[in-house]
C-alpha cells in the first residue's frame, strides 16, 4: 500500500475543510425571526407611511389594484409564537384565503416588525380612495401569553372588586 504526502500548497477547499475539521469560528448570528410582523401586498421598496399613537399603529400606502369591495387583514400563525399579519383584496373570492403557490413564498414584499405590545388578531385592513389603511392596535390582550401586563384580581373567593391596570 502506498501513502501520498500530504501537500506543500493548500488550495481554497483544503483551507475551508482544515478550518471546519479544527472547529475555527463558529456561526455567531441567528436567523431574523419576530413574534410578530405585518406584510403588505406591495413591492419591499413601496412608500409606506407609518403612523404611532398610544393606541395603535397605523400604515397608509397608495394602492391601484384593489377593488372597491375593500381588504381584510388576517392574522396567521406561521409557526408557534410567530404571528404574521397578512392584507388581502376582498374580491378575491374564498380561494385567496389560502396561503398558496407562489403568493406564500413571495420574498419582495413589504414587512414591518411589529412591537409587543401590539395585537396581530385584532389588525383591520380598509380600502378607500385609493388609499390602503391598516391598523394594529396596541396594549395587553388575551392574546399574551406572558400575561404579566394585564389586570390583576385581588382579595378571596367572596370579593367582587377588580384591580384593572392601565
């Protein structure tokens, strides 16, 4: 049997092999993953107004190919604790309630990260003037799990006052 040395000039790959068999730098970034976020139906560089008040949060964008029935905005779990809330043409018919094909996986779209403090299920989507509105509102919810920031029942079984924080 017969042994080749090894040899003097290390290529690319020998290099990239003898780092991953030495355990060199390890991948240090996670994937970008948020409980919760918003998507619009346009283009990831369409101009988005965004608007922020105690109580909600509001996103205005001119949209043309909408119908005069008006949008939905639905909120779908994506997988467990990741919430994303999806706008959709209402003359669209049942079919378009979905997720589908291509329109599930299309990457050029608008997101927003949303906060969490804010409420996915109850997001309202309204067509008009050839404006699209939609709404997040804000605050604590059934909807938390933590539900650590909402109100608090004080006293026994025979007290019917309740603390309700704001």
């Amino acid at each position: 049997m017969r042994v080749h040395p090894a040899p003097r000039k290390r290529t690319i790959a020998v290099q990239r092999c003898a780092a991953a068999v030495a355990g060199g730098k390890k991948l240090r970034r996670l994937p970008h993953i948020f409980a919760k976020v918003l998507e619009l139906p346009f283009a990831a560089d369409a101009d988005v107004s965004v608007e922020e008040d105690a109580a909600a949060l509001r996103f205005v964008a001119a949209a043309d190919g909408f119908s005069p029935a008006g949008a939905r905005a639905h909120a779908v779990e994506i997988h467990p604790g990741v919430t994303k809330v999806v706008v959709r043409d209402l003359s669209a018919g049942a079919g378009a309630d979905d997720d589908d094909g291509a329109a599930a996986f299309e990457l050029d779209r608008w997101r927003f990260r949303l906060p969490p403090c804010t409420r996915p299920a109850m997001a309202t989507a309204t067509y008009a003037e050839g404006e699209l509105v939609v709404t997040v509102p804000k605050g604590a919810g059934p909807d938390d799990e933590d539900g650590a920031d909402g109100g608090t029942v004080l006293g026994g079984a025979g007290v019917e006052g309740v603390l309700l924080l704001v």
